[in-house]
C-alpha cells in the first residue's frame, strides 16, 4: 500500500488527469498526498534591453499558487491529507525532472504519478519529455497519465500487487 505520492501538476488538461488519479489512489490507500508545482526559472537575458526576468517568474508563482489551493481544497473534500509544494528549479545545472525527483526523495515517496502528452517521433526527440527523464532517474515506481481518457481503469493498474513494473503507460489509439 502506498504512504507518500507525489504528483506533478503545472496547470495543463494532462497534469489534472494525473492529479485525479493520485487523489483517487490516495483516498483508496490512506496515503499522503503531495501535488507538486515545479517553477521553471526562465533563461536570464540580462543583455536584451527591457528584459525584466521576475515577470515571467513572477506568472509561473501566481500560476503555481492558484493550482496548489485548488489542489489543497479538493484534497480537503476527498478528505486526503497532505500539503501542495511549490519549488523552484536551481539557476544552474538543473531542469524539471531532476527538481521532481529531488523533491520526491525528500518527501519519501512511494509513488510518483505524472501526466504524459505521448508524445512520438519527431516531436518527442524535439521537445523532449520531462516524465521520460523522470522515469529513467526515479528510485521509485512511477505511474504515467495520459492527457486523454483511457478505456482502462488506471488507479486500478497502479494499486499495489497488480503491477510489478517501475512504470505504467497506457496509450489510446489516436
């Protein structure tokens, strides 16, 4: 049975579907749930005439804290406990996913839960995938959500002893 999930969330229709999952598994098991807002510190462009870095930074807090009191209150209603966290990605040397799994081995997750747009091909090679790089570096299981609606259960393949992989996809056909 899982204690600690970590889900990520950054406000798009995937990251709610991950978050619905994880709220459902943590209502199921008991778990303590931790929705995770990561702020991406935009690339600093001192040089670039009227460039003010705080503007962006400062959308990606308001962002951030508008998702994590939506998070808290539909935890307060499934009466799951937790807190939402909001963190911030190092200046230098580090991206999304490293934050994610940092964060996560802080917490002492048993389980990460993330969004995945499934992306294939040319797209995923340019734009890359943050829950790829999760998977590949997570010291614990992690379960992938599709943005779009699956006709699997996914809480179910992801509760304990139903799955014996570190990672869970499922792709509808497109």
């Amino acid at each position: 049975m899982y204690k600690h999930i970590l889900v990520a969330i950054d406000g798009s229709e995937t990251s709610e579907h991950a978050f619905d999952a994880a709220l459902q598994l943590a209502h199921e098991s008991g778990a303590q749930l931790q929705p995770l807002y990561v702020v991406d510190n935009p690339l600093m462009a001192y040089d670039a005439f009227g460039y003010d870095p705080t503007i962006p930074r400062d959308a990606f807090v308001e962002e951030g804290q508008r998702l994590m009191a939506d998070a808290l209150a539909r935890m307060k209603h499934e009466n799951v406990a937790g807190t939402p966290r909001m963190v911030d990605v190092a200046p230098i040397g580090e991206d999304i996913s490293e934050r994610i799994r940092i964060t996560a081995n802080e917490f002492n997750a048993d389980l990460l839960v993330l969004g995945t747009h499934g992306r294939r091909g040319f797209k995923r090679l340019f734009l890359g995938s943050v829950a790829e790089r999760v998977v590949r570096s997570a010291c614990c299981p992690v379960l992938l959500v599709p943005g779009r609606q699956t006709q699997t259960t996914l809480v179910e393949s992801a509760k304990p002893g139903h799955a014996d992989v570190a990672a869970a996809m499922v792709e509808t056909p497109r």
